[in-house]
C-alpha cells in the first residue's frame, strides 16, 4: 500500500521562506520610499528660492536663479502687461540718471545678476507708493509692480526681512555717503545751511526700553528716534541716523555731522547748523568747535533767570534795525564750555520798554547777526515742512527696533525721495509742491496703461495721463534723450532692455 506523502510542518514551511521574503519586502519599501523623492534633486531645484505672494490667499516659493529670473520675466513682457501702477515706470528713468543700480549692488555684496539687489529695488518702490502693509496685503502682483523690479513677483515679509537683517547699519550709513555724493555732484547740496532735528516715530513694541515724552502734558510713549540733517536752501535731505528712544540729541548729534561732513566734505568753519533749543549743552557745542569743520547757531532756553539776565542789557547795546525790532551782539561762555568764547546773539521786539520780548541765540561764529537771525535760521523750519511732506515714504511708522533693518528700510526710502526729487524737477508745477502721497496716490498708482516689448525696447503706454504734452517732453524717445545726457539707455535689472513711453 502506497504511503502518502510526508507533510512538512508550518515552522519548517516559515523559516525557509522568511529570509527571501523579508529582503524581498524591505527592498520594495526602500525603493517605493526613495523613488518619491527623486523629484527633489532635479538640477531646477536645487538653486535659489524666494516666498512670495502670488494671490491674495495663495503663496509658493519663486525659483531666484539668474536663468529663471530672465526667462520669468521675458516671458511675463511677452504676454504684455496691464494695470494701474504704470506711473511708477516713470522713476525707472530717474534710477539710470542717479545710478540706483549701481548703489544697490555695492550695498548687497552680490552680483548684478543676483535677486538681492532686485529685492532692494522692490523696497525701493514700496517706499514710493507710500503705502503700508503692502506686501501683507499682497495687492501689488500683477499690475505690473513686479517687473519694475526685474521679478516677475512680489517678494514675501521673510525674504525681505531676511535681506535686510543680513547688512549693518555701517553699510547703511556707506549707502548714504555714496547716494549723497551722487547728490552734491548732481546739485541737490549746496550746503551752506543745513537744518539738523530729531525725528520721533511711535512704536507698539513690548520691548523694555525708555519711553519718551515730547511735552509735559503728553503721556510718556516708546518711540524710535531718527536724526535728520537737511540742506535748509534746497529743503533735500543729506543723511540721518536712528537709535531708541534712549539716545540723547547731545549723544546723536555729532556722529550725524560727521556723516554730514563726509558727504558734503565743507571748508572748515564755511557752512552752518541751524539747531533747535534742545540741542543746547555745553557737551555738543563743545563738540561741534573741537571735531567737526562746522558752526552751529541754536536757540538759547528762555528761562526766568535767562530773561531778567537779558532784561539787565543796557539799552545803548542795541542797534535798532527797523520798527519793533533791535539787536545786540556780544561775546559770551557757555556754562563749562572747554573751548569759546562764543558768540550771544539777542534780538529785542516790541516798541515799549514794558512791552519788549527778548530772545536769545548762542553762535559758534561772530557773523552778522541780523542776517543769521531773520534770514538764515528761519530756514530750519524747512525741517518741519520735509517732515510733513515726506514722511510717508517710511519715516511714520517704526515696524521693528532692530536698528540694521531699520537703517537699511529708512536708507531704501531716501533713495527713492532723491528719484522723485529727480521727477518733480522735470514735471514742475503743481506736482513740484505734492506732497509724497498725493504724488504716489495720483501719478505713480493713478495712471492706467500697459507694457509690451518691440524689439529691445520696453515700451509703457500711459492713457489719459495728466499733462501729456509735457510729459511727452521729457519720456518720449527716452533712449536718445538719455544718450544725449550720456547716461546708458539700458536697463540693467531688465536684462538690458531700453525703455521707452507712449503717451495716448
């Protein structure tokens, strides 16, 4: 009788067949794996990238290679281009004359074909429009903004922060030296007066930090401090610095200067600074006489005992100049001054001795008195008015303390002040008098038109724009118009394409 077969037992079975089994598993889920991330080391992925803001919902991250940032953007003029922000091309010209590019290439360290120099253009242009938020807001992409800028997008908060935290404020500071020498050279500068003045801007911070209080019945608050210096006869600004509001104006004043001296480099003693009464100590005007080439005149404070002090003058040491009005000029020591003597300046108004009002000044020079007093230090008060006028461009809002990302946001807002000083000359009235806002508000995002390539040349056609005929004057046949002034008509950040504008 046959036998039937022999059974293999279920563990003999099992242990036989685990070993290539298991390889056999762990190979297919190793390959599955990696295979789903081959794309990831593709050569296009490798390079650069930058977050930015395509939609109002929508973000991703924009390839920031030289080859992608050329072909983006070509494409992007190929398509042409509409929206309402083509008054602001009107700069792009300004930017050639001034050498915009060039200070931002030595200011990022990188190479010209870099997306760092394009994204302090992008600063540059936010500053312009006057308008805060923009980039939380993402409302720029897509009108045209962006290839302004060399991008075909609108750079996110982080990457612009990370390009700004990536420099210091002493790079800051040599972007202003080099853009004020431009000036000088340029005729922005005549300086022979300058109006130095703080600058307070709020701040919501939680940082503790000194608060500070600008009058005795306003509530202490924390507030950023920048130091202004203007020429007071062209009302353009030279150079600032910044610093919490726990820096003095006697601690914040002479590294000012010294910038000052830097850019306009005077004669010793030519030019003079017109100072406001809480730049009077003895430790500043100390400092002015012994470092600095400059001669400063400021108010002095009208104390009680200042005023018996001036009410004692004998009336024979006033030489009166016109009705109501007398002057008196004497040598005088400012309290522990280590250098002096100066120079008191004292003018007397009223006609009545019971009804006269004295105001004191302290001048570093014996110079005419009357001149200084009623024809050069009202002139300081152009300060105020440049304040008022400009501080939109991103001198009213502190959106950070951390100073080397301040110093470079506030120095990419005085580059774009200097293009639209460059455009109110060549516009003229009424726009000469706008202030930033209602230049950015009514040209620069007011103009509807288009943008479209012919041959090597970017042409920006601006309809219903207000005063075309003049405009023509100055845009149409841009390129000649700039080779005649020697300026290169081509567009470095647009890949070298010539610029020209239509007007209909």
């Amino acid at each position: 009788m046959a036998m039937p077969p022999r059974k293999s037992s279920p563990k003999n079975c099992v242990s036989a067949a685990s070993p290539s089994a298991s390889v056999a598993s762990t190979a297919s889920s190793l390959s599955s794996a990696f295979k789903k991330k081959l794309y990831q080391y593709r050569p296009d992925r490798t390079g650069p990238r930058i977050q930015s803001f395509r939609t109002r919902k929508r973000d991703r991250r924009e390839k920031a290679d030289p080859l992608s940032l050329e072909r983006d953007v070509r494409q992007l003029l190929a398509q042409k281009i509409s929206g309402d922000m083509m008054g602001l091309w009107l700069l792009a010209p300004e930017h050639l004359r001034l050498g915009t590019w060039e200070l931002l290439t030595r200011w990022t360290h990188q190479p010209v074909e870099a997306v760092e120099t394009r994204l302090a253009l992008q600063l540059v242009h936010e500053a312009a429009m006057c308008v805060s938020g923009i980039r939380a807001a993402r409302s720029l992409n897509q009108t045209g903004f962006e290839v302004l800028n060399g991008l075909a997008f609108v750079a996110s908060d982080q990457a612009v922060h990370d390009l700004l935290a990536a420099h210091t404020v002493a790079e800051a500071e040599t972007l202003q030296i080099e853009l004020g020498l431009l000036r000088r050279a340029r005729g922005h500068f005549r300086g022979d007066l300058l109006a130095i003045d703080p600058h307070r801007i709020r701040s919501f911070t939680q940082r503790q930090m000194c608060l500070y209080r600008g009058e005795e019945k306003v509530k202490p608050f924390r507030a950023l401090q920048t130091f202004f210096c203007l020429d007071a006869d062209t009302c353009q600004p030279v150079c600032f610095t910044s610093g919490s509001a726990a820096l003095s104006v006697t601690q914040a004043t002479p590294p000012l200067l010294r910038l000052s001296a830097a850019i306009l480099n005077p004669p010793p003693k030519h030019t003079l600074v017109l100072a406001d009464t809480e730049h009077y100590s003895t430790a500043l005007v100390d400092q002015v006489v012994a470092q600095t080439p400059f001669d400063i005149l400021l108010p002095m404070p009208r104390g009680k005992r200042a005023v018996k002090e001036l009410r004692l003058i004998p009336e024979r040491n006033f030489i009166p100049r016109w009705a109501g009005f007398a002057t008196c000029k004497r040598p005088y020591r400012i309290k522990k001054s280590l250098t002096g003597p100066q120079t008191q300046f004292v003018q007397r108004s009223g006609e009545k001795p019971d009804a006269y009002t004295f105001d004191a000044f302290l001048s570093t020079r014996d110079s005419d008195e009357v001149q200084d007093l009623t024809l050069h230090f009202p002139k300081r008060w152009h300060i105020e008015e440049f304040f008022n006028a400009n501080q939109a461009l991103g001198w009213q809002r502190a959106g950070t303390l951390n100073l080397n990302i301040r110093y470079g946001q506030m120095s990419m807002a005085l580059l774009a002040q200097t293009a639209i000083h460059q455009l109110r000359q060549r516009l003229g009235q009424p726009y000469a008098t706008w202030d930033a806002e209602h230049l950015a508000r009514s040209i620069f995002n007011g103009i509807d038109g288009d943008i479209r390539v012919h041959h090597d040349t970017v042409i920006v056609t601006l309809y219903n724009a207000p005063q075309p005929d003049l405009l023509r004057q100055h845009y149409e046949n841009l390129p000649q118009k700039l080779a005649a002034e020697r300026v290169d008509p081509r567009v470095p950040w647009l890949f070298n394409f010539r610029l020209d504008f239509r007007f209909r």
